[in-house]
C-alpha cells in the first residue's frame, strides 16, 4: 500500500485537478506485480443520478485500445500465423493510399509504429458520424466550418469502405514508409481487419478469447449496446459553448475503426492487463514478444518512441516507462507500465481535454518516492534568434481537421491552435514548447530537402504547412 502521507499527498494532487478542470468524475488505480496498492473514485460517475465514481466503474479507454489490437497481432505473429514484417496487402488485397498506389510498400510493423507515412485523415469521423448526428454534442460541431464537409460523405461503416476512402483520398502522403511517425487511427482500424482475416473471428471476438477473458477482465467490453445491462457504467459528459460540463450520454461508435480505440473496462481490469507488459503474463505473450512490443522503434517526441501500440519512455529516471492514453467524447484514459518495478497505473475520466496524464504519473512518482509534478520529459533551455523562429511562421492544417498557427508577435513566437493561443518557448532551432492541459508540451518543425518548414509535428501528427 501507499504511505498515508504519499496517499493523502497523492488524493490533494487528483482533487485540485479534477476542480481546476470541472471533471464530473474519475477513476484511478496503482499496483505493483498484480497487488493493488492504490484504488479509488473521485466525484461521480453519473452526476445526475449520484452514481460515485470507483475503481470498478465501466468507462471508455479510447486510443488506450490500440495497445490490444497491437498484442493481437503479436498474440497471431507468436502462433506463426502472419509476421509485423509481412507487407499489409498480404493480408489487405485492397489497399492502397491515394491514386499512385503508396501505401503498397507498407508492412503490420509499419502499422504498428504508425510509420507508413499515412497523414492524418478524417476517417475515424465518417466512421462515426452516424453515433454523433443525434448526440447533444453534435451541435458543437456544426458550428465548426469542417462539418458539413464530412456529413455529406457516405458514413464508414466496414473495413472495404475504410480502404475505399483512403485509396480515394487526396491528402498528400507523409514521405517513404517508415521514414517517419505520424499517428494513424486509419492504420490500426485496418490492423484490426487483419485481426479479423487471418484469425477467422470478429476482432472483438479475438479480443475477448484470447485477451480479456484469459485475464479476467470482465468488466470490459466492445459494444455499447452491452453497457445498458451493466452495472456502475460512467455517463458521458461535454463541455458546452457557454463552458457548463453537461452530460451527452450517446457512446461513440464506429464499427470500422474499434480496433483504433472504441474499448470499455475499468481501471482495475487494466491493472490486470498492465501485467502483459511487465513480463507477468507469459500465458498471454511471451517475453521476447513483449520486448518486441516495447522497444523503442520511432521518436515521437522528446526522449520518447513509439513501440507497437505503446508509447515508450526508455530512461525515466533509470526506468523504462510504457504508456498510452486515450482521447474520445467523454473520455480521458491512460495506462502506464514501469516493468522493472511491476508498477502499473491506470486513469481515467468522463470528459475529455483533461490533464489524465498528470494523474497516472503523480501515481507512479508517488510509488517511487519522487515528487508528484515531476514531468516524463522536459525541453531544454535555448536561445533562439529570429531567423530560427521566423522559419517557423505560417498556417498548418491536416485532412484530419487539426489547423496550427504560428506567428511571431513583439519577437516572441506564438501558437494558436484548438482555439487558444499562447507564446512558444524555443528549446532547440526547430522545437518549442507549450502549455498544454497544465504542463509543457513539445512541438517540432520538420524542413523539408530545401531547408523550409514543411509540416509542424503536433499532438503527435504531421500536419502540413499551407502558407
């Protein structure tokens, strides 16, 4: 168990940033080798219907899910049945990115490290417009200029689709496969329509059997339809125009796309799954399959990489720590996994936008000993000249729909994006960082051959420069 001083110092940390950022309710756990040393509910669950958040309470884990859809390939490559080195047509006939066939170069250890140089693309909202058209939500969307851009196209609704609308789509690609990282919820829709095709099972089904049930995470699960006949399952909250936290009970879906992130559990159940990747749970994936999983293959960030579904921090004060978080309607969520300790973290909350990552590493530094606010990673001090920051003016805007601007006011840079601006702070002639849901953040500018700023690497993506 914690030390009554680190739990009460850990309880005051969670509390302030639950009030300073209106979150209805959320969820945390802390074990060490499968022994809960941690657990509890902050606020609640279902506001309107005095539900307490707990431990045991059924959320949305979002992105959180591609780190499974990662080990069921792992789970298919161990039996011998593909290989992350197999080219993706192998198994996907059908696909192709764009007209001039790129993407035909693309291998599942691409797709695993979201390196096929896919851009990001508004897929994953055509994949689930029909479970927002009716949702309180959907209001705020329409006010925004993409909207009636996306509603006017076919929904996604199967995987042919899905590949149908990438090899139509006319976003420049990124560059060569595995050049580069650029998250991709398109490239691990499809990895789960691998799944499908060489398991012969639904990839919910595959999940299910060979995932959660052999880990007794049984309060986890796929279809929302489920959750009606659930117990303690967690209402859904959005922030309106005028900033109230309201509840916008519809669950996101996108058939599609559920291996990109659509799974529901508990922190407790992930605390049970955290132990796959602590090397606990050889019935699962073998050691060498989990060191495959969590080497450090692509930088995505400063001293951080990409392993297969899994974000990797390889020197966190001597510690390898792997993580991934999860962002949807509703839904803020991380797992995080030091596995020379056995230490696993899991969070999650009912609104999205909230700082869910400060909260499982408060938790691991409490069990370590190190003060709560201690960051993952931080950007250097650095003197830039305005020939470094004026390279980097200019609008930035994905398929996806992320728009960045920077410009350069009184000598000092700034950033404008999701509808806030703020200064940037050079680290490095083409890094900066910024405050983002209470901590710095760190961005890049990446040159293309003739030395201009091409793309700004933001919220893990590649999004081109425009003008």
């Amino acid at each position: 168990m914690l030390k009554p001083e680190k739990r009460q110092e850990l309880e005051t940390f969670i509390k302030e940033i639950q009030e300073d950022y209106s979150i209805p309710g959320l969820s945390v756990a802390l074990a060490q080798d499968g022994e809960v040393l941690y657990a509890a509910g902050f606020g609640w669950a279902d506001r309107e219907a005095e539900l307490p958040a707990g431990p045991d309470t059924i959320y949305g884990f979002a992105s959180v899910t591609k780190s499974f859809t990662a080990l069921a390939i792992m789970i298919l490559e161990q039996e011998g049945k593909l290989s992350t080195g197999d080219p993706v047509t192998a198994y996907l006939p059908e696909f192709q990115y764009g007209a001039d066939s790129h993407g035909r170069c693309a291998t599942i250890h691409h797709f695993l490290t979201h390196s096929a140089g896919l851009p990001p693309t508004a897929a994953l909202r055509y994949a689930m417009v029909r479970s927002i058209e009716d949702d309180v939500s959907a209001d705020q969307l329409r006010a925004k200029d993409k909207w009636s851009e996306w509603v006017d196209r076919d929904p996604i609704d199967s995987y042919e689709e899905l590949m149908q609308f990438l090899t139509e789509c006319d976003a420049p690609k990124l560059g060569p496969c595995g050049a580069q990282f650029s998250y991709s919820n398109d490239a691990y829709a499809l990895l789960g329509a691998i799944v499908e095709r060489v398991s012969g099972l639904s990839f919910e089904d595959f999940v299910g059997q060979r995932i959660l049930a052999p880990l007794a995470m049984n309060r986890s699960l796929f279809d929302p339809a489920e959750l009606p006949h659930r117990d303690n399952v967690t209402q859904l909250y959005v922030k309106n125009d005028d900033g109230e936290t309201i509840p916008a009970p519809l669950w996101n879906a996108a058939p599609a796309m559920v291996g990109a992130g659509f799974l529901k559990s508990t922190v407790l159940d992930m605390i049970r799954y955290g132990q796959v990747y602590a090397g606990q749970r050889q019935d699962i994936l073998s050691r060498i399959g989990v060191a495959q999983m969590t080497a450090p293959y692509l930088p995505c960030g400063r001293d951080t990489y990409y392993g297969y579904g899994l974000m990797i921090h390889p020197d966190y004060h001597g510690l390898k720590v792997v993580e991934h978080g999860g962002s949807l309607k509703g839904i803020a969520s991380y797992i995080a996994v030091i596995p020379e300790k056995g230490l696993t973290a899991a969070v999650v909350a009912n609104l999205v936008d909230v700082p869910a990552s400060r909260i499982w590493l408060a938790a691991l530094n409490a069990a370590l000993d190190l003060p709560l606010a201690e960051p993952l990673t931080r950007e250097p001090e650095y003197e830039a000249t305005m020939e470094d920051v004026q390279r980097w003016v200019g609008v930035y805007r994905s398929n996806e729909g992320t728009e960045v601007t920077i410009t350069v006011e009184e000598g000092t840079p700034h950033i404008e994006a999701k509808g806030e601006k703020q200064p940037l702070r050079p680290s490095g002639p083409d890094t900066a960082a910024m405050i983002y849901r209470g901590a710095e953040m760190g961005i890049s500018f990446v040159s293309d051959g003739t030395g201009a700023v091409s793309a700004v690497f933001y919220g893990y993506r590649l999004v081109p420069r425009q003008s």
